[in-house]
C-alpha cells in the first residue's frame, strides 16, 4: 500500500513570491525572517521524500463560477496549467505546468464516491494561488505530479466544518488503501482570521488575533472535537468575513487524524493575516 | 435584486485587461454595453445559447456605473470580487502601498457585524 509520507497545513499567502524574489532595494522589511520561516518549513515536506502530492485548496472565482459550483471537486487530468491573469497582474505570481497523477485522482474519486462524497471532477482544471503557493513555498521546483482537490469555502452555502473533517478522514483511509508503492503527501492551504473587501481588511494584524491563537492550538495539538464544538458557519463570519478558508485547515485535521499533534509547528505574525505551518509525519518521523 | 448579476459583472470584467481598463475610464458606457451584451451570456456554454432574463435594477446600475464600491458591499456583492477589480482599477493612483486598501477598509467602517449577506 501507498505511504502517507507528510501531512502539511498551512496559509497561503499570495504575497510571498513576489516578497520573497524582489530585489534587496525592493524587499519589505519582514521578508528576510519570513524566507527564513518558509526555507524551515519547506524542510519539512523534504525530509518526507514524497513520490506524489494531493494538493487541497479553493479556486478564487478563477475556473468555478456561480452558474455551476461544486463543493468538493477532483482534478483528474495529465497536466494543470496554473495561475491566472489577475494573479500575476496583482501578485506577480508566475505561470506554471505541474504534471497531474490521474491514477491516484481515479482512485480518490472512484472511493469518495464509494463513501458517500459525490464529488465532482475536472478534466481540464487551470489551478490558482491557493494551490500554487504551497507549490511555490515548499517545492519550488515544482517537478512532483499532483492530485488537486478543491473545496468550497467561498460561495455561500458551503458545506458544515464537520463535512471538511470528515473529507479529511475519507482521504487519509483512501491514501492508507491505495495499493501503491508510491509516498505521498497531502498539502492543504486555508486561512486563520482573515477579512478581504469588508472594513477590518489589511490591518496590522490578522483581524482576529485570539481566534488565531485558538486555531494554531486547535491544529497543532489535532484538537477536532474542540475545533468542531467552537466553529459554525455563521461563528466563521465573526473572526473576518473571509475566515470560511480555516475549513481547509480542518480538512487537514481530518487527514492527520483526531489527536494528532504536529511534529512541526510555526506560524508568523503578518500584517494583514497570520501565517500558519504544520506538518504531521502519521508514519513516523523520516530520518 | 440581483446579486448574481453583480457579481458576474465583476466577475467577466476581471478576468479581461481590456474591460479593466474600459471600466475604469468610462464606467457608464461599460456598464450599459455589458448589460446589452454579456449580462445573458452562460458563460461555460457555447455562443449562441443565452439566458433571457438577467437585468440589472437602477440601484445596481448606479452602483456598479458609479464605481461605488461601499454600495456594492451594501448590496450584497461578492468582496473578494469587488476589491480584486477595484484594486486592478486604483491602486495605481496611490503612492504608499496598501494605500488604495486601507481607505476601502475606512470607507465600510459603518458596517458591523453582521455584515450584508452574500449568498446568491
């Protein structure tokens, strides 16, 4: 069977490749530790010496629209173009071709749906930053083949926190049963507190520094049942009316199972928003 | 009330440098050529199919005409798509960054939670 080499949660921050790649005269002032935060936690996904990568994220508006909106869906295709015009014009954000895993789309597929996930697909999917900056941050050089799974945490009605946990746990006995000799590992990208277009945006800070506090104990320490008992659909409106994105999170806790403390946590205070990073080895720790 | 509509105007016309730059510039135009032309269009269908029954109301035309951002988040437009476009339309005419951002963030001060709802 197929090893869950790494289990890997964090933001995504849309501003970090262009903080990251300016030049010195051009660099903000917390780019230099925030480099430094990323180059740690990229070790992380290394060390785990995955084969191929699940990648869990939300498309922005970019490929899924209103006339058609899935809740979950699975890219199933050889190849996915990556990253769109109003992110290279806003973030800087390359273009880029990652080469796709279909064998393991069809097997995630095939046993969602066996379990009672209807979940959707694409063929031909042109994925965003939610899935490209984790590419960007842990694995520049992009040259893993990848299964993209998005959920939706941005179109109202969403599906309950409940529904992103248990997706977590579907994936994790769908990889533990996949006959394989491959190693893989699940990467998936939300946000903490987080406000776009509303009053409270580009702050400081996150515009809800104790929830973010909560939320980086909840993951860290794989407390579900206290993140459940906590989170609502409409409490997630209350820490930033972006804040839906954390259901990502919790689709990671999901994968790295109730009480599963992360063998590595970070996060890093940002104007704006927090950063996060967790990673969990569920086979043990890679020499 | 069309939210839906709202946010599909957003929608196209971000996608598109041109009509970014067209909308900028001569919003009523913009806003009245793409009512007559791309407001029906189904949009992952193929040309020629259309819908039939999308207008906007004279409070979504002014807003989307005035370039009335704060009407927008009132009326229940999406955010994320209403600060992409108006940061690819504005942001340039500040100097410091994240200037054009925070003065969008002081101009919805007055809301509070909870704010109006975005669900189409």
């Amino acid at each position: 069977m197929a090893t869950l080499a790494a289990v890997i949660a964090s933001t995504h921050h849309p501003f970090y490749y262009k903080a990251s790649t300016a030049p010195p005269e051009e660099r903000p002032p917390f780019a230099d530790e925030w480099v430094a935060k990323i180059t740690a936690f990229r070790e992380t996904l290394t060390r785990a010496r995955a084969d191929v990568l699940v990648m869990v994220g939300s498309d922005h508006f970019h490929q899924l629209w209103l006339d058609n909106m899935p809740q979950f869906l699975v890219g199933k295709a050889p190849f996915y173009d990556a990253n769109w015009y109003n992110e290279e014009r806003e973030f800087g954000l390359p273009r880029m071709l990652l080469r796709g895993h279909e064998e393991l789309s069809s097997h995630i597929l095939r046993g969602g749906l066996d379990e009672g996930f209807d979940l959707a697909f694409s063929n031909e999917l042109r994925i965003d930053h939610s899935i490209t900056c984790p590419i960007i941050t842990l694995r520049p050089e992009a040259d893993l083949p990848i299964v993209p799974i998005y959920t939706n945490i941005f179109a109202p009605p969403l599906p309950r926190p409940a529904r992103f946990v248990e997706l977590g746990h579907a994936i994790r006995r769908l990889i533990d049963t996949w006959p394989s000799d491959l190693r893989v590992a699940v990467i998936g990208t939300g946000h903490l507190s987080l406000e776009l277009g509303g009053p409270r945006q580009f702050g400081p800070h996150g515009p809800d520094p104790e929830f973010d506090r909560k939320a980086v104990e909840w993951i860290a320490s794989g407390d579900i049942e206290r993140a459940l008992a906590e989170v609502t659909l409409d409490s997630l409106w209350t820490p930033g009316n972006a804040t839906h994105g954390f259901m990502d999170f919790m689709l990671m806790m999901g994968v790295a199972g109730e009480g599963a403390k992360a063998d590595y946590a970070d996060s890093l205070d940002l104007f704006h928003t927090m950063e996060a990073y967790f990673t969990w080895y569920p086979n043990g720790v890679p020499a | 009330m069309s939210k839906y509509l709202l946010n599909k105007f957003l929608f196209t016309v971000d996608r598109d440098p041109d009509l970014v730059e067209r909308y900028r510039s001569a919003p009523h135009e913009t806003v009245a050529w793409w009512e007559s032309t791309i407001a029906n269009e189904i949009l992952n269908c193929h040309g020629g199919e259309a819908s039939t029954w999308l207008t906007f109301d004279d409070v979504e035309r002014e807003a989307l005409a005035g370039h009335d951002y704060v009407k927008l988040f009132e009326l229940g437009a999406h955010p994320f798509l209403t600060l992409t476009l108006f940061i690819a339309m504005f942001e340039r005419d500040y100097e410091e960054p994240l200037a054009f951002q925070k003065e969008y963030a002081a101009r919805l001060s007055h809301f509070s939670l909870p704010y109006p709802d975005i669900a189409t």
